[in-house]
C-alpha cells in the first residue's frame, strides 16, 4: 500500500486539477507522497480503534452468555419444581332433622407444592395449603403447612428424611389428590380414625427393594387430644398438625408394604403414642393404631380395603368407652376409558365406630368419576349414612355431592 497507493493518489489528483496538463516538479510530488501517507496511517488508526472495539464487544457478549447459561438453562430451572391441587365440592344432604341439611358450595382445597433438587441425593420437598378459600379471624378457612421436609438417598434401596411429613399410614394419608381416588368428599375411616391428612413433625428412614417389598418408620411429634368438651378422645382433634406442639411424649410410626405381584398392594403400619394427650394423670394415656390397607385390579376392575383400630389405655377414656375405635371400608370399582376420556363407577360401604355419637354409623355410597385427562376429575356421587344410637339426633341423611379435581 505504501508504494503504489501514493501513485495512484498523485495521478487522480493530476488529472482532476485544473493545471493537469502541467507537468508537476519533485517537490510537488513529494508533498503529495507525503499527504497520501498521513490519510493512510489515519485509516489504519481507524481500523485499530474499531478492532479494539469489536473485540471488548465480543468479550461482553461472551460473559453475558456464561451468565445466563448458568442461572437460565433448563438445567438449572429443573432444580426447582411447582406443582399442587385443588378441589371443589358441592353438598346437597337431607337429614332427618332438617336444621341438620346441608346445602352448600365449597372450594375446600388449594394446594401448591414447591421442590428443589440441592444434589441428586438431597432433595427438598413441601405443600402449603389453604382451605375453605378465606383464612383470618371468623373466617372457615385455614393456611396450613402441610409438609416441609428434606429428603436423603442413601444408597440405591435406603433414604431418610427430616422435616414435617405425612405419616405412613392407610392408603390415602400419602397420596391424597383427587383424580387418586373416588368419591367427593374423603373416605371417613381415613378422617375419622386414621385423622388424614395427618402430618407430623420428626426423622424417617425407608427402604425399597426389587421383590416389591419397602418399610418405612418414623420417629415424630404425637398427638394432643382433649379429654373434656365436645371433641373429648377424639383422635382428628388431636392433631397437633406443628404448631408450636406438645412434644413431652413422642410417637413411633412403622409400616411395611408388599406390590411385587402384578395388580396387588398391601400395607401394615402400626403406631405407638406414649401419652395422647400430652398431659400425664389426666386419664389418657398411651395409645395404638393399627392399620391395614389392601386393593387388587384385575383389567378394569379394582377391589381396594382398609381397616384401622385404636387402642388407648387410662381410666378416663376407658369410662368414656372410647378406648377402641375402629372403621373399616369396602370399595368395589370399574374403570375404562369411553367418551371423551375414562369412566369410573364405584360403591363403597364403610363402618366407623369412633369417639363422638355423631362419628358412629355405616354408610353406602355410589358414585362415578369421570376424567377428561388424567389429572382432571369431576364427580358425582350419592350417599346415605345410618347413625349407630337415637342420641344422634336426626343426623342421619342422604343426599348427593358434585365435585371438581385437579392436580399438576
């Protein structure tokens, strides 16, 4: 460029000037050499600048790149997780005492669940819900920390965690949303005796292995039943459920579960309260539950069992004749898939024989669930409840319920 751009420049400029027919003396040409010379160095100065330029832009970009692969790839967005539930309920029921009918819409239930991988052995787990749709003082519904707990793999068969859990124990207290299981509203020997859902405060271990059997016990917060008032040695009013509990005497939870047989599961938990009222001489004091739950499917057809059993000893729940408390259920079911997505009919009969009068019956129930996708449900059912003493006073009823789940 520094030999033949200055040449070119002097020609241009002798065949563009006036006095081009001229011939120009040495000096005039050197002056043009030299004025060529100092445009270039200016240009290459130029381009310089511009390079530097382009390469700190290129370094700006690279970073910002670096950056936002680490906090915005897939990858690290899958480390936390949201999911929840959610149900509504519609209860249409006619007592034999009219002033005990019930006649009312109700969102019982919204849930969200929120998850977070730290390593692939230590994971953390949690469901807040809210109840009856409004909480605050004279309102019906509740806020309510359902589970909040961290859990570790051990090895490929063993894994502990530490936290508020579900207890394991029945079928439903686990696995409790609604496209799972039939009927509006939640069986009542899994309310009423086994007080689902029923969380608790402590430390579990569990194993799982390739046969189809797994164990699990826990170590956690008991209940604190009242032993005087309306809801005296009931077991659902005894739930602490972790705020700011009772813990001078803890619980004992243990089960054990078998499915390596094709369409069967089965499970045993067993419970020991060493005080259930968290009060000592007050005449309550340690209690038992066992509890069994069983289903087989065959194709379509589903035949799913639980019974449960409370023991208690102490002078004043003995008296009271609530020291057993028992309720078993039977639920036959049918599902298949038809128009617009599956079908499923149900009965189910349960007997309960809890503490309260009102907590004593039988009851028949038929119903289908329909879903249009497998975590869309809506249901219909009937029912009709026989209470076990005349001191029930009319609270016996028929009637039907309408409902809405879903889960994600």
């Amino acid at each position: 460029m520094k030999i033949y751009l200055p040449w070119i420049g002097m020609i241009v400029l002798l065949f563009t000037s006036p006095a081009w027919s001229e011939t120009p003396n040495i000096d005039q040409i050197w002056t043009i050499i030299q004025q060529q010379q100092l445009e270039i160095d200016e240009l290459k100065k130029q381009l310089a600048d511009a390079d530097a330029q382009l390469a700190a832009a290129d370094q700006k970009i690279e970073a910002t790149g670096e950056y936002l692969d680490s906090v915005a790839t897939p990858a690290a967005l899958s480390k936390t997780q949201i999911g929840g539930y959610g149900e509504m309920h519609y209860n249409n029921l006619n007592a034999d005492d009219s002033s005990r009918d019930l006649d009312e819409v109700d969102f019982h239930r919204f849930v969200l669940f929120f998850g977070h991988e730290f390593t692939d052995r230590i994971r953390f787990f949690s469901e807040l819900e809210l109840e009856h749709s409004v909480a605050g003082e004279g309102q019906p519904g509740e806020v309510e920390l359902e589970q909040a707990y961290v859990n570790f793999t051990l090895t490929d068969t063993l894994s502990a965690k530490a936290g508020l859990f579900m207890l394991p124990v029945g079928s439903l207290n686990e696995t409790h949303e609604p496209p799972t299981f039939y009927g509006v509203e939640r069986n009542s020997v899994e309310s009423d005796i086994i007080p689902a859902t029923w969380w608790e405060a402590g430390a579990a271990m569990s194993g799982h292995y390739g046969s189809g059997v797994s164990w699990d016990l826990a170590l956690h917060s008991g209940l604190a039943m009242p032993t005087t008032g309306d809801n005296a040695f009931r077991v659902r009013s005894g739930r602490q459920k972790v705020a700011e509990a009772k813990a001078n005497d803890l619980a004992y939870t243990a089960r054990v579960s078998y499915s390596g047989i094709p369409g069967l599961g089965l499970g045993m938990s067993y419970q020991y309260q060493s005080d259930a009222s968290q009060i000592a001489g007050d005449g309550l004091d340690e209690g038992q539950l066992i509890a069994v739950n069983a289903n087989y499917s065959v194709g379509a057809f589903t035949l799913k069992g639980v019974y449960a059993n409370w023991n208690f000893s102490g002078a004043a729940v003995e008296a009271a004749g609530a020291d057993s408390q028992t309720g078993w259920y039977l639920e036959p079911s049918y599902r298949f898939t038809g128009i617009g997505g599956d079908w499923g009919f149900y009965g189910r009969y349960q007997d309960v024989d809890a503490a309260r009068v009102q907590d004593q019956f039988t009851q028949n129930e038929v119903g289908v669930n329909f879903w249009p996708t497998d975590n869309v449900v809506l249901k219909f059912d009937f029912r009709q409840r026989d209470h076990d003493l005349a001191s029930a006073d009319g609270r016996d009823f028929d009637g039907f319920d309408l409902g809405l789940g879903y889960q994600f």
